[in-house]
C-alpha cells in the first residue's frame, strides 16, 4: 500500500476523485482509493472539506515512485527498511556479554549462516524422514509423537497451543485444533472446484520435487502425495466449510470447553495430552476444541502406518524445508 504520513490528521484509507455533479454516497461513487499507484495524477482535483487528507498529501502522493522490484513507497515503507538496516547493525561489531543479548546475537548468525545450511543439504531433513519409515505400529507412531522433541518430529496431526480463554481473557487455555490442510476450504474435498483442481496440481509438482530430493522415485512420490490427499480428504468430511465460519453464530459453535478428563475420553489413542506433558506443559482441567467432530469422528490412526502418515507428514515439512536452501530465502 502506497503509505504517505505527512500530516498527524489522516483519514484511514479513503480518496476521492473530481466530483461529480451527482454523488451517491450509498454506492461509493465517486469515491477512490488513494493508496494505489497511479489514483492521483497531477490533474487530480481536490478539497479540503471532501478529503483532507488527499489535499493536504497530493504532492507528496504525486511525487512518490515505487523502486525497481518493490510493491510500495512512502514513509512507513522507507522507515521499515531503515528499521531492518538498524536491527542488522545491531549484530555487528563486538560479541555482547550480556545473556540475552547474547543469544540474539548468536541466534542471528545460525540463521544467517548459509554456506554451514547449504553443505549439509537434505541430510538433517534425511535423517528425520528415516526414523518415520521405520514406523510400522499405531504403538509406534503414537511414541513417535510423545518421544520426540516437537522441534525433531514432522508435522502431526493435530495442533495444540496456548491462547486467551474466551471465557476468561485474564488467563490461558490450551487449544486442540486440527492440522493445516493443502486446500483451504473443506468443500473442496467434497466437490473440487477449477481452482481446487490447480492448487492441488501446483502442490503435487511441488511435493513431487521436494521428495525426489531426498531420492524417492518419481512413482513413490506421486503415491505418497495421492494417499496425503486421500487422508486430507476423509478428514474434512467432518470440517465445517469456509461458508459456515462466516454466520453469525460461528464463535459460538467453536467455543467448545473440555475438562482434562473429557478431552482424553473423546482423544482415545490420540497422545495430545502425552506429547503436551512431554513438551513442559502444565497439566491443566480446561481445553478449547473448535472441531471436535475431527477428533472423535475424523481422526482414523489405525491405517496411518500403512503409506498414509508419512507421505502426510512429508508434505507438510518440505513445505517448511524449501525456505532452508539459500534460494527460498536470503536476508539481503
């Protein structure tokens, strides 16, 4: 968004063109945008009592050119950049004694460190991906989750994570959602449209390529990523569709409490409640579920083994992994 703060009085997001003889208010006409490039021109009229905030920038607006390969210009975007080049500044120079100063200092050298990443290649990601393949027993897997450290394992299938009660914003309460899907909205499991049909495309080359990089034939990958699809798509028969997350009485439905004992009645083999423990997580008597269907009705483990979690878990992490190569991703 083209950002101009020249003025400490600023009407949020609202231009105006040339008025016109008749302006119906009720449709917007002939209001404009006057954060987007090229909305302004020098023979843009303008008035003080319309827009304050157009007469008062539309120099500054005019003047204003967006640089080779960036998106936007203006004053928020020059003192972002500036606040990257200090922060970079801060790293240089003399090692700080400090403790917690230290560790920034150090934690931003090992994400910069880019020659050390890209000589150890897929290796790191090789060796976790083995221990998957060695899975053969719902026992096995479920000590996968628990032993594990969470920085060590690939993706689960479920997310848990500390937010506000709704009930009670003065404290925490754990939630236990589900996992993050290829496709956004589930009913495009159930009837794909032309755009589910593409991003589901874009994501099997793209998994497709990231699996052969780890040695996998072009066939092993292709049915790896058709048995994530097919997991993917038995467990949305019971989410809630981008449409209902929209009515009026939404909230309401996701706000869903459990007592500790409760959710390990609904959670049967599910170790949530064991990898949380495992993860230093206090042992708490209120949980938030928004999807409890998922869990009590969708989550089917007793198949996972057989060639359904780990080409899951494999799609979910090289998501993750392309940005650990020097080509997804450079400070600079």
């Amino acid at each position: 968004m083209l950002c101009v703060l020249l003025v400490v009085l600023m009407m949020a997001s609202i231009g105006t063109s040339a008025r016109a003889e008749t302006t119906d208010y009720t449709t917007g006409t002939p209001w404009m945008d006057v954060d987007l490039d090229g909305n302004v021109t020098a023979d843009t009229p303008t008035d003080l009592k319309d827009n304050f905030a157009l007469w008062a920038n539309k120099d500054a607006i005019v003047a204003l050119t967006i640089g080779e390969g960036e998106f936007a210009a203006g004053n928020t975007v020059e003192m972002a950049k500036k606040t990257i080049l200090d922060i970079k500044a801060m790293y240089h120079g003399e090692v700080p004694e400090e403790p917690d100063a230290k560790r920034a200092y150090d934690y931003y050298y090992l994400a910069t460190d880019w020659d050390t990443r890209d000589a150890l290649g897929t290796a790191p990601l090789k060796e976790m991906v083995d221990r998957v393949e060695t899975i053969d027993t719902l026992d096995e897997m479920n000590a996968y989750f628990v032993e594990t450290p969470a920085e060590q394992r690939l993706y689960g299938f479920w997310r848990t994570e500390p937010e506000q009660d709704p009930d009670d914003a003065a404290h925490k309460i754990i939630s236990v959602k589900r996992p993050v899907f290829l496709l956004q909205d589930p009913e495009e499991y159930r009837e794909m449209t032309p755009d589910g049909e593409t991003a589901k495309a874009a994501y099997a080359e793209f998994y497709e390529k990231m699996l052969a990089k780890l040695g996998y034939s072009e066939e092993e990958t292709k049915q790896k990523f058709e048995n994530c699809f097919l997991w993917e798509t038995m467990l949305n028969a019971v989410r809630r569709s981008q449409a209902e997350s929209l009515r009026p009485d939404y909230i309401a439905k996701i706000n869903n409490v459990y007592s500790r004992d409760e959710l390990s009645e609904i959670l049967g083999k599910l170790p949530v409640l064991e990898t949380l423990e495992q993860e230093g997580y206090p042992a708490i008597d209120r949980y938030l579920v928004p999807e409890p269907a998922f869990i009590d009705d969708g989550y089917v483990p007793d198949w996972m083994t057989d060639d359904g979690y780990d080409p899951y878990a494999y799609a979910y992490d090289y998501d993750d992994y392309d940005y650990d190569d020097i080509w997804g991703y450079d400070w600079d």
